[in-house]
C-alpha cells in the first residue's frame, strides 16, 4: 500500500511506500519542491512513483523545461498528451528524445544550450 509517510532524521530522509527510497533531506526536499510547485505535480502521484525522487536534479530540470517549451509538459493522466513521471526520468537521452518529446537528440541540445 502507498503512504504518504515521511520521517526525517538528521543526515537523511526515509520515504515509505513500495519500499524506501534514502537521499540526502536537502536534495529530496529540493527535488519534492520541483516536482510539486514547478512542474505541477501532486504527492500522491509522486507517491505512485516514488523513484523520480531519485532521478538527477539537472536531468529532470532539462527533460521538464523541454517539455514546457514544446508544450508537451502534462502529468496529469485525464489529460491528452500525459507524460508520466517514469517515462519523464527513465531510459536513454535518446529514448525521452524519440518517444516522450518526440524530437532529435540534436533539438533536444540545441535547447539546452538556451537554458
């Protein structure tokens, strides 16, 4: 069962759901913050899928703000278009390229030098 549970210790944050997930607090809390109030997502989506808190901050800033600018960024699964959390962080540059944003790996550069 999915719970929403978070216990905080002095050197590291434990997540309970499926099984645990152990980061650094700052950086879960930073990534959290990302998820919910940049990208739009609600927590117990995240507690679905609890890995994208292990995906790397400037991997998942980069696929997102791809995303936002082809207007392809939707995470919520009633919507045409739903991107979900593990296609947004898992698999090769090249898959999110071809199958998630549906561009060349070279557009996919090309933007990020822009950021």
């Amino acid at each position: 069962p999915v719970t929403e549970t978070i216990v905080f210790s002095h050197r590291y944050t434990r997540m309970h759901y499926h099984h645990s997930i152990f980061l650094d607090e700052r950086s879960l809390q930073y990534r959290l913050d990302y998820l919910t109030d940049t990208m739009g997502i609600d927590k117990k989506v995240i507690a679905q899928w609890p890995m994208v808190l292990k995906c790397r901050e400037k991997i998942l800033k980069e696929r997102h703000s791809v995303l936002a600018f082809l207007d392809k960024a939707v995470y919520d699964s009633s919507q045409p278009g739903y991107v979900s959390l593990q296609s947004l962080v898992s698999g090769s540059t090249e898959h999110f390229c071809t199958n998630v944003a549906k561009i060349s790996e070279e557009q996919y550069y090309d933007f990020l030098k822009t950021l």
